[in-house]
C-alpha cells in the first residue's frame, strides 16, 4: 500500500515519447496513482524543426501507448484531448475526470475535519464553515 493508493493525479502534455508529461504520469502510475493523461492533440504536437523520428521508430501512438503503458502497471487511466489553457478545455478535463474517478465523501471524510478542528493545529482558525466534498464546489 502507498500514499498515492486511491488518489488520481491529472497531468496535461503527456503525449509525447520523451516528454515530462510521459514520466510524469508512469512516476504516478508506479506509486499506485491512477491517471488523467490530457494533450492538445492525441499524438502530442512537435516543436519546430522536429521530425519525431524516435517516436516513429519506437512505434509510439501517443496518448493511445501511453493508456496502454499505464494500464500495463495495474492502473486505470483516461485520456482527454484538450487545450489546457483554455478555460473550457481545462474545466472539462476536471469535470471528466470527477465523472471517471470521482467519489461522494465518506463520513471518515468529515471526521478527520472534525479531528483537525478539535486540534492544536486548528487553534488559530474561527468561525469557518469547511466544504468537504472532493473539489465539487469548484464546478
Ligand atoms: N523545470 C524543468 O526543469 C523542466 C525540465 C524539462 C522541461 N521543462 C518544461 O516542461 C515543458 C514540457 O517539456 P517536454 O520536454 O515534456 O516537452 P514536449 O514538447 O516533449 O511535450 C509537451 C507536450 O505538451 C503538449 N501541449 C502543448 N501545448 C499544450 C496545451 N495548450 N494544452 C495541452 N497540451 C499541450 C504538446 O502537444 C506536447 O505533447 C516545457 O515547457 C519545458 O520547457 C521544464
């Protein structure tokens, strides 16, 4: 069991071979994170002067290779094409990703709130009303 067991971590740029977001979301997946992998185009774009030719040569589908590396290492994933600088785009990739992953709240949920207001590590924080409910309100 790890600390990333249950959690979901939505990483934007994955689509390339050699790219961060490639790492990034295997890093994830290994550790026991399940994986939202979003690109602007589903084989990911090429910076200029580019050809892509390792990508070509390792037979790499973009977003499609990468779901299948994920899922090979015991982990769900979605994929979702995007731009996520545009509001819309980046909305709709948090609202797909709480329909695919999401969970209502757990009554352990509302407890551990209970637990840290009733601690010295809350001393300082009055008359505040929390919202426990997995990001919802954001949307
Ligand atoms: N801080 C550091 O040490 C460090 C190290 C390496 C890379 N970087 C930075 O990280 C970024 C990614 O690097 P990389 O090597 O993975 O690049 P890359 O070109 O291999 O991959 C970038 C990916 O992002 C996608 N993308 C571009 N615009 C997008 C958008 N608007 N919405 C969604 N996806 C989009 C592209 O299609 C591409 O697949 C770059 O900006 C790079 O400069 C930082």
């Amino acid at each position: 069991m790890s600390e990333f067991d249950g959690k979901i971590v939505l990483v934007t740029g994955c689509a390339r071979a050699s790219g961060m977001g490639r790492a990034i979301s295997v890093a994830f997946a290994r550790v026991g994170a399940d994986v939202v992998a979003t690109d602007v185009a589903t084989a990911g774009t090429r910076n200029e002067n580019e050809e892509g030719l390792a990508e070509i040569r390792l037979g790499w589908k973009g977003l499609e290779s990468l779901a299948g590396e994920i899922q090979g290492l015991g982990r769900r994933v979605l994929t979702l094409v995007g731009d996520v600088s545009r509001a819309t785009d980046a909305e709709r990739f948090v609202a797909d990703a709480l329909a695919r992953f999401g969970r209502i709240a757990r009554p352990d949920d509302i407890a551990r709130l209970a637990l840290f207001f009733a601690s010295e590590q809350s001393d300082h924080i009055t008359g505040q009303a929390w919202n426990v409910d997995g990001g919802t309100v954001m949307h």
